[in-house]
C-alpha cells in the first residue's frame, strides 16, 4: 500500500478529485495548506505599503491506494493539476504499514 | 395660528430626534469599520470598546457634559462656562412656546439627544486610533473625562456661545468641533502609546498588518455615510418651512456630493501613487470628503461641494502615508481622516461663506487642536502613571480578544463539547 500526497494550486481541486473518482479511487483527505516552492511568494498592497507573502495557499491531498493502482492515482493528479506554469505543486509517495477501517476493523487492502 | 404654531414645533423637534437617530446609528458605523480594519484577534476587543464608549459617552453628557456645553445664560464668562449639574427633565409648556412666536420650536430634550449623539461620536474617533495595543480601561477611563470635560469645553466656545462663536469662527457640524476633537485626541495618545509591535522594522521599514475583513469596513463606511445625513442635515436645526427644508435638501445633496468626491479622489490618487486601488483608501476617501464638507454643507453649490470633498479625499491619502513615514500608527487612518482633513474642512468654509474669515476659522482651528492636544495628552499621562495604557507584549501578540475579553471573535477550533461541530 502506499500513501499518495499531492500539493496542489487550490482551484485543480475539482478536476483532481473528479480524475480520481474515474479511476476508482474510493476516498481522499483535503487539508488547506501554506508554503513556497520554487513559486515563492507573492507582493501584496496594502494602504501604501507593500509586502511579500512567503506562504502561497495550496491544497494538500491525501490518498491511501494499493500498489497495482498507484501508477494511475500518479498519472491522474499529474494530468488533472497541471496548468503548465510555475506553482503547479508535487506528488510524493510513501510507503503505508497499515489501514485499519474503523466501521468494521477490516485491515489493509480491504480497508481501503 | 396657535395649531400651525405646535405642529411646527412638533415637526422640527421629530426631525432633531430622528436625524439624532440617524448619528447615533454612526456608532454602529464606527464600529463595523474598525472591526474590519484590525486583525481578527481583536476583534472582539474593539467592539467592546465600541459599545462602551457610546454609553460612557451618553452617561457622562447627561450628568456634567451638556451643561458645559450649553449654559446658556449660566455661563460664567466667554471661557469658562461653569458647571451646571446634572441634565433635568424640564422641558418647554405649549404657553410658553406659543408665546415665544417661534422662537422655541423644539423640545430642550430633544436638543439634549441630538448633542450627546455628537459627543459620542467624537469619542468614536479615537478608538480606531489606538486599536489593537490599548488598555480597555484605561481607554474607557480616557473616555470619561474626553465625553464629560474636554469636549464639552470647546464646544461651548463654538456651539455654546463662547469665545470663539463671538470671534465669527464657523463650524456648521463640527469639522472642528467633533472630528477635529476626535482626532487631536486619538493623536496624543497614539504618541504616548508607540506603534503596534511590527508594525515599523529596526532600519525604518514599513510593515503593513492587513485589516480581517473588508466587507465589515465597507459597511461601516456606508453606515457612517448615511449617518452624515443626521449629522450634517440635522445640524440646519429646523426645517419647517419652505426657506429651511430647501437648505435641509442642500445640505444634503452637498454632503452626498462631498462623500462621492471623496470616494473618487482618494482612489485616484491611491492608484496613481501605488500602482493599485485601494479599497481601504476608497473607503477613508468617503470618510474624508464627509469630514471636509462638515464645517459647511450649506453654501457651497454641489460641484463646490464635490471638489471639497475630492480634496479632502487627496489629503487623506497623503496623510495617511505621511503618518506611517513618521512612525504614528493608526490602523484605521482616524487621524487623517478626522484630525487633517477636519482642519482643511475648517479652512474650506472660507470658499463659499462670504460671512467666514481666515484668521476666525485659523483661530479656532488653533485652538480646538491645542486644547484637545494639550489637555488629551495630560489625560494620558495621567492614566499611563496610574494604570499603565498600553497592553503587554506578550497580550498584543496573544489578541486583546482573548486577553481583555476571553472571548474570540471567530472562534474556529474549539473542540467538539458544545461547539455544534
């Protein structure tokens, strides 16, 4: 198993998600997250003085999915969040020990 | 005659109470303007203080403030009025009004609530001033002696008959009287207090710290627009008859024009100077044409009208950044709008009041703001020896909201026992 976190612009949420929905993935964990890449910040105005925003709003997707899917989960952010131009974000993957489904205490794959 | 004789008293004394209404409703305007100026964790904070300096202000005018203001003929000389206690509940008999021949055409209380509304508005300045990093208390303590002492003074000079209304000084609703009051006050204590922590770096930069929510601030700002109809058409006194409802309309339409000036100069400006719009100076644009046309709504046509208030509008923007350069924070650009462009209201009253005279409104300009100043900045020493005026470091890092009230604007993470979550 393995578990797919993707930084992505906020409004590719949508299209994300509709992607992995097509593929069969059953559930994802949003989070609204702050940072900078190679993007940094951007300059803000306000009453005259002007300052930079380090942290960009991005939003931070969470999928938990079995090996044979992964390559797709990978294929579909990468498709569904790309806009071509810098701040577009990144897809890490980790290993995942252990899903339990708490509803029926169903581990691993099944709880997926 | 006798009938048409009460019922205009009756009709002018409903057009004070209902314009009084109108200013009183400018402490709402106030307080939605400064609640979105600040950040969110002072929130709370500011509207407390809001509320409280508006009954503080009502109290205290009732018990020693209305009777400095307007002795009458108790006054003991051109500068000092005396004290004359408390505010009774007298007010004039039909007999007498109808033998006056319309002299007396409204209730006394009548007055009496049109004039503490002002008073509390003068308070309202202040408190954006020194959001975010004052005391609560010793705010409110400020307020009591700003509502019962200090304003009430130069407001007899001006309004009560004293020494400055017999040099010829004019100031129709208080350019002077009330904002000018209100900045000169909000002035001397930002002075004492410093700038919030951040706000200006160690080699002279300049930090901006956003407002929470601009929706709440463009509110207050049309909120206090309208509240100007009171504050300036209420100010005429009288509108029953063809002569005073015409003036009543003038006044109006030219505090109207003043603030839409305002609103369009301070805009320009802003975008020229910055390279974008500021809503915030759109916003303190409208406040500003509404301050410079204060001092004298009545004679100017309506394009005079408009350019006063685009001028006051140009200033205001000017102001604002000259403060920050000086190192004089003020979240809500009270001082510029209230105290600078108060003073250009003053000086516009010469551009169409053939009556008026640069040295009388130079005069009481100089004088308002030297006795508010003076007298503001004793007050806050006083209170800064006694209870200390200013908040700790770590209670302005934390929010006022959580440290002074121990309530949260907008609490978010509250855990689920009774949250609704």
């Amino acid at each position: 198993m393995k578990l797919v976190s993707a930084i992505i612009k906020p409004f590719k949420l949508d299209d994300v998600r509709e992607a992995l929905s097509e593929i069969g993935v059953q559930g994802i964990t949003v989070t609204e997250v702050k940072g900078f890449g190679r993007q940094k910040g951007h300059t803000e105005l306000y009453r005259g003085a002007e300052y930079v925003v380090d942290f960009l709003p991005k939003v931070k997707i969470d999928v938990a999915v079995s090996d044979d899917l992964l390559d797709q989960v990978i294929d579909a952010i990468s498709k569904a969040a790309q806009t071509g131009k810098i701040g577009d974000g990144k897809i890490f993957v980790f290993s995942l020990e252990q899903a339990i489904r708490i509803r029926t205490g169903e581990s691993g794959a099944d709880a997926l | 005659m006798e009938a048409i004789t009460e019922v205009k008293y009756a009709l002018d004394t409903f057009y004070f109470l209902v314009t009084g209404a109108l200013v009183m409703w400018m402490a709402a305007g106030f307080a939605m303007l400064e609640a979105g100026l600040v950040r969110a964790k002072n929130t709370t904070e500011i509207l407390t203080k809001n509320i409280a300096l508006y009954a503080i202000a009502c109290i205290m005018y009732m018990l020693i403030g209305y009777g400095i203001m307007y002795p009458g003929d108790a006054a003991v000389n051109s500068w000092w009025p005396g004290l004359h206690g408390i505010l009774g509940s007298d007010d004039n008999t039909a007999q007498a009004v109808l033998a006056s021949g319309g002299d007396i055409y409204y209730s006394n209380l009548s007055d009496f609530f049109f004039q503490v509304v002002f008073c509390a508005t003068a308070m309202s300045v202040v408190s954006g001033a020194v959001a975010e990093r004052m005391k609560l208390w010793a705010f409110l303590a400020f307020a009591v002696v700003l509502t019962g002492f200090i304003y009430p003074m130069q407001g007899y000079w001006k309004w009560g008959g004293g020494f400055l209304d017999q040099l010829g000084f004019l100031d129709f609703a208080g350019s002077g009287v009330v904002h000018l009051t209100g900045g000169a006050a909000a002035l001397a204590g930002v002075l004492l207090l410093g700038a919030r922590k951040g706000k200006y770096g160690p080699k002279g930069e300049i930090n901006p710290i956003p407002g929470a929510n601009m929706p709440m601030a463009t509110l207050g700002t049309f909120i206090l627009w309208l509240g100007w109809f009171g504050f300036n058409g209420g100010s005429e006194l009288i509108v029953s008859n063809v002569a005073e409802a015409n003036a009543v309309a003038m006044v109006f339409v030219n505090t109207n024009a003043a603030a839409a000036g305002g609103v369009v100069a301070a805009m320009i400006t802003a975008r020229l100077m910055f390279g974008k719009t500021d809503l915030t100076m759109a916003l303190n644009g409208a406040l500003a044409g509404l301050v410079a046309i204060t001092a004298e709504p009545l004679t100017p046509t309506p394009l005079l009208a408009t350019i006063v208030g685009a001028i006051g509008g140009i200033l205001v923007v000017f102001s604002i950044v000259s403060m920050d350069k000086f190192k004089i924070d003020d979240p809500v650009g009270a001082i510029s709008v209230h105290g600078v462009v108060g003073m250009w209201g003053l000086i516009a009253v010469t551009l169409s009041n053939p009556d008026a005279t640069l040295t009388a409104q130079l005069t009481g300009l100089v004088t308002i703001l030297l006795w508010v100043f003076i007298a503001s900045l004793i007050v806050w020493l006083i209170l800064k020896a006694v209870m200390g005026i200013r908040v700790t470091e770590e209670e302005e890092y934390e929010g006022l909201d959580l440290t002074d009230c121990g309530l949260e604007a907008y609490p978010e993470f509250t855990g689920s026992k009774g949250s609704g979550i």
